[in-house]
C-alpha cells in the first residue's frame, strides 16, 4: 500500500523533529514546513501528492488561518489545525474555514495518530458510500461495477451497467435514446436506436421484478424511478 504524504507545518523544529518521527515510525511520509508561505508554496507545487496537512495557526509569514484558507480554494485535503491557544472561537473559526479537526498543543503524539486515523477512516466511509447507489432494491456499486438487485448480484455487460448507472444518476429525468447511443456506444457508431432498445430490454429481464425502475417514455426515451 502506497504511503500517506503528511505536510506538517509548524515554526517550531522541535515538535517538528518530534512529530516526524513518530508519524514516520507509524507509516507515514513527511513533507516539513517552518512557516506559512513555505507551506503554501510546498503545497501548490505538490497537492496531488499530499494527503493531509497538519497546520500550526500561529506561524511566521502567513498564520494558519491564511494557509487554510488558501488551501481550501484549490484542494479538499484533509486538514488538522494545531494551536496553543484555548479559545473555542479559535476552534470555530478553524472549522468554518475548512479543516476537517483541531488539536490543542501540547500535542501528544500518539492522540494525534489516533485523530489522523480516524479522519482518514471516515473520509474513506464517505468515499465508499458515494460511490453506491441505493434505489428500492437495487444496489449499484461503482467501485467494483457490480450490481445487486434485492441482496443478490446480477451479472450486467458493460452496456448494460453503462445505460442503469447513466440513468440511476439521472433519477427521475428522462435521458433519450439519443442520448444514451452517444454517450455509451460513440457519436461515431454506425448502429440505430433499437440497439438502446434491445440493450434496455436485456438490462430491464436482469433486474426482475425490479425492472420497473426503468419506464419508456414513448417518443422521449427512459427514465429512471428507482
């Protein structure tokens, strides 16, 4: 499994140095960073390569807050803001600005991999349940292409998952067959409409008694209803 890269950006070489050797020891890659601007440079020249951003507020140059923010008009990064101030305005503001977590120094080291992995836990919850699709008794899968219909698995061809995934995402809309043959079969292909008709018939007989969710809207195309 590939390593998690952690920008870590606090003024102090200290808790740096700490930190660091602790978060390596626990699997994780670390970028340094002693001030605001630094972090935000080191940011933008690597944000596809960083995972989360451990953020001290009170930082020379740029504060945190400004780093935060910054961050928040390019990247959705997960981000924790360290501070040794107590103040719950301090916490709020933090969070309003976009980081996902605050920790209060003086940081210890192994609260602060509890808290990482439990972020990373939940935003890849979150990633999983964005990426199924939950209908009345049709389950739809886009990580693995699978599709369940009332618990169990139906074998789907690429067309077939390509038109129900097309049109789940379209809930409620009608999509023309029209449209369908372009975005599935190619502006190029050669083919008429039946093949969307035939393709939908094929699709409707694996759903069962589930195959109602798609309805003909005749001279229109399909839709949708779950």
């Amino acid at each position: 499994m590939k390593k998690k890269n952690i920008l870590l950006v606090d003024d102090e070489a200290k808790i740096r140095i700490l930190l660091k050797d602790f978060l390596e020891r626990e699997g994780f890659s670390v970028i340094e960073s002693p001030n605001g601007r630094h972090a935000l440079e080191t940011f933008q020249e690597l944000k596809d390569e960083i995972d989360l951003v451990i953020l001290d507020i009170m930082l020379p140059e740029l504060d945190g807050w400004t780093v935060c923010r910054s961050i928040r008009k390019i990247s959705q990064v997960p981000i924790i803001m360290l501070t040794a101030r107590s103040e719950d305005a301090d916490e709020i503001l933090g969070l309003d600005l976009g980081a996902d977590d605050y920790v209060k120094k003086p940081v210890k080291p192994t609260t602060l991999i509890a808290r990482i992995n439990a972020l990373f836990r939940r935003l890849e919850n979150e990633r999983e349940q964005k990426s199924k699709l939950s209908f009345d008794g049709i389950e739809i899968d886009e990580a693995s292409h699978t599709v369940k219909v009332d618990g169990s698995e139906v074998i789907l061809s690429p067309k077939e998952y390509s038109l129900l995934l097309i049109l789940a995402k379209n809930k409620g809309r009608i999509i023309s067959r029209e449209q369908l043959l372009e975005e599935i079969w190619g502006s190029d292909y050669e083919g008429g409409l039946r093949t969307v008709d035939t393709h939908i018939n094929r699709l409707r007989m694996k759903l069962g008694r589930r195959s109602s969710a798609i309805e003909t809207i005749w001279g229109f195309g399909y839709r949708f209803e779950g």
